[in-house]
C-alpha cells in the first residue's frame, strides 16, 4: 500500500475533478502492475494497472488508495468491475469513496464477483491524499 500511495501522490492536483488514486498488483510477492490516475483523470489507476499485470492479476492482490469505482458517467466498465473480471483474488483498499460513482458500490461489486476484500491499510495515509477532494454528489 505505501507504494500505491506514494505512486498517488505524484499526481496531485493533476487529475481533473478525480482523485488521484494509486494502485498496486502484486502476485506471489512481485509487482506484476502498477498505475496511477493519469491527468486529467483518465485511465483510472486500476485500469493502468491491470494492462500492466495482463494475465498475472488472475489470483493477485490489489492495493488500491482509493475504493474502485462501481459505475462510470462514460459508460464505461467500473474498475471494480475489470478488477472482477481480471480473476483478481483479494483487492485492499485504504479509503472509502463517498463519491456517487463508488459509494460502497465498487465494494459491494467486488464482494459479490467472489473477491475477498480487505479496507483500511494505511487509511490515515492515504486520507490525507482526499482532503482536498470533493467527490460528486
């Protein structure tokens, strides 16, 4: 998680409305992807991340700043939805979003593809990264 959050915070202030969020794929201890919310806030971090890991997210853990979205405004697959379908095996996740795109949503999808769900690592760490953001209502 330290990595997800330190990879977050190279992007600040650059990601549009979105927050920057930071993510880690790691299967059987080695990093097999990593990503962070591009400016202007698209890719998602989760979605770099997974392009990066390719086959190796199947049965990996994901650890992510920032709860995966559950629905997208563009129509788009969510990113708890691609990490679902990536065959991910467990996702972490530091902070909740309170934003009407995640809400508990992105979990919840998680949780009912299968995926074992862990929150809080380094909450407090990763919370200081959303203090300025603003999630939509």
């Amino acid at each position: 998680m330290r990595r997800a959050i330190a990879l977050a915070r190279t992007q600040v202030g650059r990601t549009g409305d979105n927050p920057s969020v930071g993510c880690v794929i790691v299967r059987d201890g080695a990093v097999v992807g990593e990503g962070v919310t591009a400016p202007g806030g698209r890719p998602h971090a989760e979605e770099q991340a997974l392009i990066q890991a390719g086959e190796g997210a199947r049965g990996a853990t994901a650890y992510v700043t920032l709860e995966p979205c559950g629905q997208r405004s563009s129509g788009a697959p969510s990113c708890s939805a691609l990490l679902a379908q990536a065959g991910m095996a467990r996702v972490v996740v530091a902070c909740d979003d309170a934003s009407t795109f995640a809400g508990g949503r992105g979990m919840a999808r998680l949780r009912a593809a299968g995926v074992r769900l862990d929150q809080g690592l380094l909450g407090a760490e990763a919370a200081d990264l959303y203090s300025a953001y603003r999630p939509a209502k």
